[in-house]
C-alpha cells in the first residue's frame, strides 16, 4: 500500500481488525520512510459493478461517491456512524446480488431514496431534492405532499 504522505510503497501493518459488523478489515499502516500512520479499508467485492447514467455514459461502481452522497444528506441528523455505515453496506451488496453488473443509476437512486426513508426523513428529503433535480420551492412542496398520507379533516 502506497503512503498518502510520501508516495513510499514499502508501508507496514501494525494493527488489523473487523469493522463494519465483520464487513471489512481496518489496518493501521506505517511508513517507515516517513514515519506517517494511515488507515485503510478492506471489503469484498463480489464483482465489478458499471453504473450506466440517465444520458446512457458508463462509469465504474464507486462505493465511495455513493457514501460521500448519503453523508452529504445525512449531515447534522442524528444517525449514528455505524448505522451509516450499515446501511451503506447493505446497499452495496444489494447492488451485487442483482445479478448484474451493469446497473441503472435511476435503481441506484432509488435503492437509496428506500433506505434513507427508513433512517431519517429530513436526509430523504435532502437527496431527492438533488437525485430529483427540484428546481422550484414548488417541487419540495409536490414532493412532500407524495410523501404524506392522506389525512382527511374531522368534520365539525
């Protein structure tokens, strides 16, 4: 593994150990050229995923963009980090047991829309608001009437 201080890649474990409810391995690394401490992430990959985009490009499955999106929705809410992390996983490997490697990224977007509406309902909001493209005050307020039940008025 390549040190993200010095470019050596000569770097040494000094520590390993489950994270992610045994999901993946966290290693603590040394450079003995620099003496920087980093650490990295081991996770099972099943198979190479191509997320093929609304305008028909292809790019590769990248686990961290779909976590940098969840966390920019999730921001200030009250989520536990393991919880993230748990679902973020749960997420991946649905992606992979469809069978597929090529994926729409309109089933990617709705895969999380679902599992973020069962966390938080705020961070839902958030990531439709961009995934959705709202561009108007009109179209939150369409949105959240989707998302309401519908509650009839007592009559008096």
């Amino acid at each position: 593994m390549r040190c993200p201080f010095c470019g050596n890649v000569d770097t040494q474990v000094k520590d390993s150990r489950p994270a992610e409810d045994h999901v993946a391995i966290r290693r603590r690394r040394f450079c003995p050229a620099c003496g920087g401490r980093f650490t990295t992430y081991e996770r099972v990959q099943l198979r190479d995923l191509v997320v093929i985009k609304s305008n028909g490009r292809r790019e590769d499955f990248d686990r961290d963009k779909l976590e940098r999106a969840i966390r920019i929705a999730l921001q200030k809410r009250p989520v536990e980090p393991e919880r993230v992390d748990q679902m973020i996983s749960g997420i991946v490997r649905r992606l992979e047991s469809m069978g597929e490697t090529d994926i729409q990224s309109q089933i990617i977007g709705d895969i999380v829309m679902e599992s973020l509406a069962r966390i938080d309902t705020v961070a839902y909001v958030r990531f439709a608001s961009v995934y959705k493209n709202f561009q108007a005050a009109d179209d939150f307020e369409k949105f959240m009437e989707e998302m309401r039940p519908d509650i009839k008025p007592e009559e008096t």
